[in-house]
C-alpha cells in the first residue's frame, strides 16, 4: 500500500491537494476517480460544459483539459524522479497551456476520452514501481519531492476541481 506522503515530500503549495485524498490505497482512489470522472462528465450537456461563471474562468471543458494536462505533466515529474533524474523540474504555466489548447473547439467527449486514456496511463506507470523507487527523492519547484507525493497530488488535484465545478459550476 502506498502510504501519505509527510510534508517534508513536497511544495508546501500543494498541502491542500494531498489533504482532500481520503484514507485508503492510493491506487484504488485513482481508478475509483477514473470511474466516477467519466461518468460525471458525461453527464454534462454541451451547454453547460462551455458554461464560465465569471468571464475570467475556464470552462469545463477547459477545466477538464488542464486535468488532463497537468496529470501529464505531474506523470512526466514521477516518472523522471523515479527513473533517479535529478534535473530540477519546474513550473508551467497552466493559462497559456488552457489558452494553446483551445479545449473549448473539441467535443467534451474528446477530452474525456483523453482524460481516460491519460489516466490509465498513470495507472500502468503506478502498478510498476516499487514501494522503493515511490520514496525517492528529486526536485519539483525548488523543493525536495517524491513520487508517492506527486501521485497524490494527481488525485487531490482532481478533487479540487471537482469541488469547484460543482460549487460554482452546476
């Protein structure tokens, strides 16, 4: 079982993300979420998934996008640290990434079928490392990460735009 990583893992940014992840097995959580993200956003007309509620928020088509893009991102920071990488890896920014992708063209079914092919991705990535190699150490951001903490950081991340959509979007 993949444990909670401690705080000394990684950014202090991302506290909040890995402190919405629910007790349990890690891989577990993140294949439940494959299940019930797909299911959530299918759900979603095509009115209300190009829906902002201010003008200068992302749609759910985009917010959808970024997830996608960032767990890529997130898995490309694992996979480098768990391969003993130790080039410093760092930001990105998420706006011009949102404003280049153009999200809002593509169908939402599009981006789902994205969101699933990327997550299942991690998945295989997960289920191929060892408690190990999970405790290694790189670093994200200037601080000293490991990818047991990038790994719930992808699920915590989901779960806080999942909260947002449907506080502020449905």
């Amino acid at each position: 079982m993949m444990s909670r990583p401690e705080s000394n893992e990684y950014n202090p940014h991302f506290k909040g993300y890995i402190g919405l992840v629910p007790e349990g097995h890690l891989r577990d959580i993140l294949r439940k979420q494959l299940e019930e993200s797909i299911s959530f956003f299918k759900a979603i007309s095509k009115e209300k998934s190009e829906y902002r509620y201010a003008e200068d928020k992302w749609s759910i088509k985009e917010v959808l996008g970024h997830l996608v893009d960032c767990e890529r991102i997130m898995c490309y920071r694992l996979l480098a640290i768990a391969r003993g990488d130790q080039s410093p890896l760092p930001s990105f920014d998420e706006n011009a990434y949102n404003e280049n992708a153009k999200f809002n063209r593509l169908e939402l079914e599009q981006i789902i079928n994205e969101y699933e092919t990327v997550r299942l991705a991690t998945l295989s990535l997960l289920a191929n490392l060892s408690d190990e190699t999970l405790e290694l150490e790189g670093t994200v951001l200037n601080h000293p990460t490991t990818p047991r903490a990038i790994a719930y950081i992808i699920a915590g991340h989901e779960l806080h735009h999942l909260k947002i959509i449907n506080e502020r979007y449905l």
